[in-house]
C-alpha cells in the first residue's frame, strides 16, 4: 500500500520557519472556557476511578471538534491556531504533584485527607500540619467537605498565587532555556516536530487540503483507534459496568521480575506491550534508542552482579518491578543517576561554551572581511517575526520571580535557614532545568535529580513537618524549552504563548476550584465511588508521612536518604558520563550513544525493547522502502495521529464510564 505521494522534496520543518502568524484570538479564548467547562471535571474524575489524566484525549479531541465546528461555520483553523488550542489543552489537563488531575486545587483535596489519614496518625504528624496547608481533621471545612469555608481561606490564596509564579517562572525560565538550546546550541528536540506535524496535518484538513500530512496522520489515528480500544476501551468500559474490568493487555505493561528472579536476581524485568513505544523508535534518533537498549541491557547484566557483592542488599525474591527499582534506586543506582545528570550539565557546559567560542571567532572573521557592518548580523540567533523577549527582560522576571519564592518561603518556614531556599532558586533550578532540557533537546528524555530536596531536609537538621509543605523554588523546567521549539515549528509566534498564559490562569484556578468542591461533596475523597483513590491514597499517604516524619524528631541519622545518597557512586556516575563522550568524541563515533544510555541505565526496561525494535524496523526497512528523507519526515506525523485516535478511544470511554456513574443511582 502507497503511504503518501511523492511530493516530500524538502523537509517538513526548517529549521526556523519562513513566516511566524499570530496564534492567539477568540477561537483560543473560547477554546480555554471550554476546556475548562467540560475537559476539567472529566479529568478529574478519570484521575479518581483510574489514576489517569485525559492528556491526548483532551487536546486532540478539542482541536478535532474546533475544527468540525469551523468547517460548519465556513471558516478553517490555521495551523498556528490549531497549535494554540492544543497548548492551552496540554497546559490546562495537566497533572499536579502525585498524578492528580483537575488543575492547582487538587492539592487541597490530597492535604484534606492526608491530616486525616492513617499514616499521618501513626507517625504523629496529623497535628503539626500548618494551618496555610490545611485546616485540621475536625475542621467544619473537612467534615462538612466543602472548599467554600473560610478556613480554605489562607490554603486557596497561597495554591493561587504559587499557581501564577509557577507558570510564569516556568515561562521565563522556559524561554531562556529555548534560547540556549536550540538558537545557540542548534540542538534538534526529536520529539517535537510531532505535535507540530499533528497541527499542520489537521490544518490542511481544515482548509479541505488532501496532503500527505493527513492521510498518514489518520492512518496513524486509525491504528490509535484501533489499538487503544482493545489496550484503555475494554478496561475502562467494563470497569464501569462490572466490579472488575476486563484487561486483555497488561497496563502499564507486563511484569516479568518474577519469572526470571531464578535467573537475574535483582533485575526488573518488564515489557511494554503498546505500540506507542515503537513510533517513539521511529520519531528518535537511532542512535539514542540503541543507547537507550544498551543501557537497559546493562541494567539487566549488572544488577544480578550488584546483588551477588552485596552492593544491592535490599532487593528480595518476590519483589514486583516497581518494588524492585525502587530498592535497587536507593542502594545504588539513583546515586549513579544523578552522578551521570552532573555530567550531562558539564558536557553541556562545555558544549555551550566551545560553541560561543567557535561563533565569536567565525563572527571575527567574517568581520575582518566584509567589515564592522556584518558582525552584529552574523551575531543574531532571532528570526524576524518570532516575537522574541529581551533577555534581559526574561532574566529580570525570573530573578524578581525567585525572590518571590524565597521570601515566601521564609516566611512561612522562619526557623529553616534561608540560604537553602537561595541556593534552590538561584543556583539548582537554573542548571538542573538546563540539563533536563539538554537531554529532551537530544534524546527527547527527561532528567530528574531524585530526593535532593528531601536529603536537604534531612541533612540540615531542621525539627519540623511545616518544611515539607513549604513553596521551596525547587522545579524543572526543561520540558519548557520543548514547548517553545514546538510553538517555533509550527510557526506560531512566542506573544500568542504569553497572551494565552494570562487567559489560562485565571480559567484554570475558578473552574479547578468549583469543580473539585463539587466532585468532593458528591462523596468522600477516597471512598468506594472513586476506587483508585481508594485504593492507592493510603499507601501514598503512609509513605509521605514516613518521608516527613524524619524531621519531626530525632534519629534522622538512620534515614533511608543518607543511606541512599552515596558520594562515590555519584562521582562514578558523573565520571562515567563524561569519560564516555570523549571516548566517543575522540574515535568520531557517535556520541548521542551515551545519552541514550543515561537515560534509561538503572530504570524499568519496559519501553526500551519495543523502542529498539522500532528503531531497527525503521532504519532498515522503512527508510529503504521509502527512502530516508520521506521516512523522517511521515514518523511525527504517524505518531501524532496514533495519539490523536487513542485520545478518542480514551475520551469517548470516559463519557460511557461518568453516564454510568450518574444514572447508577437513580430509581426508576
């Protein structure tokens, strides 16, 4: 079967598009109240039956009936408004801390039942929780479950206005990342030419265009279509009509540790029956996903040794994956991890560095020949009509921004010393969002540094549980310089980001707080209306209350965290990191190899072999069949319409599952 025409001579994005056009208008805005009217409590309820968020389903899904009603109405969607749209959809269905779902006020309802929880009894934490977190287990505002109390006062004005610093550190500090990454570094962020070929697909589908772009994106919808039926349809279909749903394929994958602790003592063992991680293979650079195969493969090979010396003393027979990487993490890898985090900001360091060297000799030589006139322009890294902010525009919002946070902090927690939440804002935020944004602009993987501020806690000596829910300026904002590249490809300018940002936030904080004060008042949060609260709330509960009671009093020094955090390992790690990449660099072999294998070392194996078997069919049969610059260039786009139509399989079941869910009760 002939996937598209031969009409594919140049490539599908440049590097910076020709012609930067206005996103943001009233299609966005009516695109942000609907979101928040109809996407918001679906979100919720999904995240409390099942532990998920609508995530595709919410954003394509939205973009598809813009699109159906535009056509309707004999008007079309631009690609950037497209884009736009799928932004404020990412952006407004996106989970909080602990998976939950439903916008910043979900967080109320997580510390409503923590002071009332078993674990935060047992541990004697129930009765210090601050009063600006929230009110105590016999407040009128927890019994009577309701968030319009005045004694949500304090708790709703500080989740507001942290909301509002966070997305805007997050876009500072995002932009700034973008900046050094793609327009300085020229790094190419494998990932996000998806969801800009997604909305220049339906795009052209808007304005009635048959390209190539749409017939792959729906082939790539119908195979989403199909497969997510079976994979998230028929477990969620069934798991609102029977007591228990029915699932053919293992979510989130099939869990092999058990049947081979005989053979790899200490090894998580799992594989991810889906076909998203194999469009990932085809989307990433082969080179990473084989690095990413290697260091899944060196895991494996490694641990059985790691245990038979006693390094990984924890592990036991009978341990799941998930309970097995855990363990393992804590006696060695995660203080490896981080080691090879240090190194992949060194080697961006130096990258960065080398890169600016090189520009400003080229721009000396360019000027010593064609004159004075020429530096500033071989100088300038901004195309024209981008919509650009200065940086010193950037950097002085991020900094005022940061002191923000700090003060805020010390205010709420006086005792800790305040040079912490300085070095968190200034210094770890910074470099830690820039590394996490280096290895997305190369692998399209994140970076995250484990327990760091919790070992901080534990480490400082400080006597207190006030600290754990203190708004410490802690975050990584790597996946942000992401977005800007996506928002870049698609051609949309950067003031259409800021212009729907101001809309979002306060959408987002009234339709979050009315909805979850309504979820909440139809029935307890956990209770057995929504079953995977209940089900999993308590033992997320007990292991906080574990985590912060190691600063309610004494004998910190037997804590997990100082055993876990292991100089050695990580100086092992970080040297590890950097002496591959000069070997690699030195003998000119590839060293995007080394990344890859950052990435995934030490971590469930679970994608990594159905990536590497996407990779390997890719590279060596598809780019034969179609020839390598067309088969670049169909993948984004297969992989954004195999999100598309999973988003529709999974929308259209949580529909089904909340019909059922409200006319259950009724009596006829």
């Amino acid at each position: 079967m002939t996937l598209v025409k031969d009409d594919l001579s140049a490539s599908a994005f440049s590097d910076h598009p020709q012609v930067y056009e206005e996103g943001f208008n009233v299609k966005t805005v009516i695109g942000i109240v609907f979101l928040g009217l109809f996407m918001i409590p679906g979100s919720i309820y999904l995240n409390l039956i099942a532990g998920q968020s609508l995530g595709p389903a919410a954003e394509w899904t939205t973009i598809i009936l813009f699109i159906e009603v535009a056509r309707r109405s004999f008007t079309t969607l631009s690609r950037q408004e497209i884009y736009m749209l799928y932004y404020v959809a990412a952006s407004l269905t996106a989970g909080v801390g602990l998976a939950l779902s439903g916008g910043p006020f979900a967080q109320l309802i997580w510390y409503q039942y923590f002071v009332q929880s078993p674990g935060a009894r047992a541990f004697g934490i129930d009765d210090q929780i601050p009063a600006w977190i929230s009110p105590g287990a016999d407040s009128d505002a927890i019994v009577l479950r309701t968030l319009l109390h005045g004694e949500w006062l304090v708790p709703i004005l500080l989740i507001a206005v942290l909301h509002i610093f966070n997305r805007a550190s997050a876009f500072t500090l995002g932009y700034g990342l973008f900046r050094v990454t793609a327009d300085v570094e020229r790094l190419p962020f494998p990932l996000a030419p998806i969801q800009a070929e997604g909305a220049t697909a339906l795009a052209e589908s808007s304005a009635g265009q048959e390209s190539w772009r749409w017939r792959a994106f729906s082939i790539g919808a119908m195979l989403g279509l199909v497969f997510g039926a079976f994979y998230i349809g028929i477990p969620a279909v069934t798991g609102a009509l029977l007591a228990e749903p029915i699932t053919l394929i293992p979510i989130p994958f099939a869990d092999l540790t058990r049947n081979t602790e005989n053979i790899l003592p200490a090894a998580a063992m799992a594989v991810e029956l889906g076909l998203g991680p194999v469009l990932t293979g085809f989307v990433l650079p082969f080179w990473i996903v084989v690095g990413s195969a290697v260091g899944a493969l060196l895991t494996v090979v490694v641990n059985p040794l790691l245990y038979d010396f006693g390094i990984l003393r924890t592990w036991s027979p009978g341990m799941d994956a998930i309970q097995t990487t855990l363990v393992n993490d804590i006696d060695f890898w995660m203080s490896v991890r981080i080691g090879t985090g240090f190194a992949v900001a060194l080697i961006g360091g130096w990258s960065i560095l080398s890169g600016l060297r090189k520009r400003s000799a080229g721009a000396k030589r360019e000027g010593s020949k064609t004159g004075p006139a020429a530096g500033p322009a071989a100088r300038s890294t901004t195309p024209p009509g981008r919509g650009d902010f200065p940086i010193s525009l950037i950097f002085g919002a991020f900094l005022l921004l940061t002191v923000g946070y700090v003060v805020l902090s010390w205010r709420l927690v006086p005792g800790f010393p305040i040079l912490f939440f300085v070095f968190y804002g200034f210094l770890y935020t910074p470099l830690s969002s820039y590394a996490s944004a280096r290895l997305r602009a190369i692998t399209g993987a994140d970076l995250q540094f484990p327990l760091i501020k919790e070992a901080t806690f534990i480490l400082s000596g400080y006597k207190g549980v006030d600290i754990w829910f203190a708004p410490i300026p802690i975050f990584n904002y790597g996946g942000q310089a992401q977005a800007f590249r996506e928002v870049e490809l698609t051609g949309t300018r950067f003031t259409s980001v800021l212009k729907a940002e101001l809309v979002m936030i306060p959408v987002l904080l009234v339709c979050s707080l009315l909805f979850w004060h309504f979820v909440w008042g139809l029935a307890p949060i956990p209770s057995q209306a929504y079953p995977y609260a209940q089900k999993f709330w308590q033992q997320q509960a007990t292991m906080q209350a574990l985590w912060y009671s190691s600063t309610a009093g004494s004998g910190f020094e037997s804590s997990y965290l100082i055993e876990a955090l292991k100089v050695p390992y990580m100086v092992g790690g970080a040297a590890f990191g950097v002496l591959a990449y000069a070997v690699l660099a030195a003998f000119n072999l590839p060293v995007m190899l080394i990344f890859g294998v950052i990435a995934s070392v030490g971590t469930v194996p679970h994608a990594f072999i159905p990536q590497f078997l996407g990779a390997l069919l890719g590279r060596y049969y598809m780019e034969r069949k179609f020839g390598r610059q067309k088969w670049m260039r169909y993948t984004p786009v297969l992989a954004a319409g195999y999100a598309c139509g999973t988003g529709l399989v999974g929308m259209a079941t949580v529909a089904i599952a909340l019909i059922s869910k409200t006319v259950a009760p009724l009596v006829y």
